[in-house]
C-alpha cells in the first residue's frame, strides 16, 4: 500500500457547497478504491486564499490513478508533496476521506503550535533558509 500527504493552495476560496461536493464525491470513489485518508480545508482572511493538506492512502495502482486526477484538478495549483512512500498499514483505516474546515481558533488548542506573528518564530526561521512549502504552510494561520 502506498501514501501521500501533500499541501496545496486552491485556485479560489471554496465555499462550503463546493467543499461539500467535493467530499461527497471523494467519499463515494473512495469507498469503491479502497482509499482512505483525511483532507483539512482553511480558509486565510489575511491572503484571502484556501489551503489544502491531504493524505491519501490505498493500494498501489488506484492511488497512482487518484494522485493523477488529484494533480490535475484546476481547484488547486502549487501542490507540494510533504510526504510518500509504502505502508504496511493504513494511517487512517476508517475514513473514506476524514474532512476538516479548519478554523483559527481551533489550531491555537494544539500542543506546541507555534504563534506566527511572534519574534521568536521568525528568529528561528532565517529569512534564506526559509523553504516554499514554509510559506505556502504560512497560510494556514491567520493570526485570529
Ligand atoms: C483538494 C482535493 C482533494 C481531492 N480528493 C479526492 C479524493 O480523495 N478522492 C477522489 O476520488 N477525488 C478527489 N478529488 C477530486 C479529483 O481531483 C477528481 O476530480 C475526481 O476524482 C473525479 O475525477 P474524474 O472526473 O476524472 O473521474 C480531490 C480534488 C481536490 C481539489
């Protein structure tokens, strides 16, 4: 079995129909792929962008198939790839496609997140050593 978890910015904010067919969809095709996996949504006031995480995970040919209608879907562009590689086991057994909205207020519960807009976050992150995919995750926080 095969996983990816990777990060994208949606090509417009999705509103909450769009999401919903979305999952729907996802769900239903899932379900008869054998895919599963988890997809969080956030919306950023401060860019007035949408952001993607997403890990699929499934038997090898159906989820090459699923990664390449995923690659290709004009809802999305500068898809990063976070992770990938083979699986004894599912990370996510139960979920045809688990969904979150995520909102600021509950990412500032999480243990150990970091708060954006403090001096010592930037400090720890220089400004050249600053990979894309740090920017693009940037958007997932508001500072709400
Ligand atoms: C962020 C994002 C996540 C998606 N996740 C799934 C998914 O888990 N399963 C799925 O079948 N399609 C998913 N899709 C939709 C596919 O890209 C594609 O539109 C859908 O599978 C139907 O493909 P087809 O019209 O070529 O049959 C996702 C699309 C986006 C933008």
């Amino acid at each position: 079995m095969k996983y990816i978890v990777y990060v994208s910015q949606a090509k417009a904010p999705l509103s909450k129909d769009a999401l919903k067919e979305l999952l729907e969809k996802s769900r239903a095709r899932n379900a008869d792929d054998a895919i599963t996996g988890l997809l969080l949504y956030r919306y950023s006031k401060d860019f007035d962008k949408g952001y993607f995480i997403q890990a699929i995970e499934g038997p090898d040919g159906v989820l090459d198939a699923l990664w390449e209608r995923i690659s290709q879907d004009n809802r999305h562009h500068t898809i990063v790839t976070l992770a990938e590689g083979t699986e004894l086991e599912r990370m996510f057994p139960n979920w045809s496609m688990g969904f979150k909205n995520v909102e600021a207020i509950d990412l500032a519960d999480v243990p150990g997140f970091a708060k954006i807009e403090t001096e010592s976050f930037w400090q720890n992150l220089k400004a050249n050593q600053m990979p894309e995919s740090v920017d693009l995750l940037r958007g997932f926080y508001d500072g709400d």
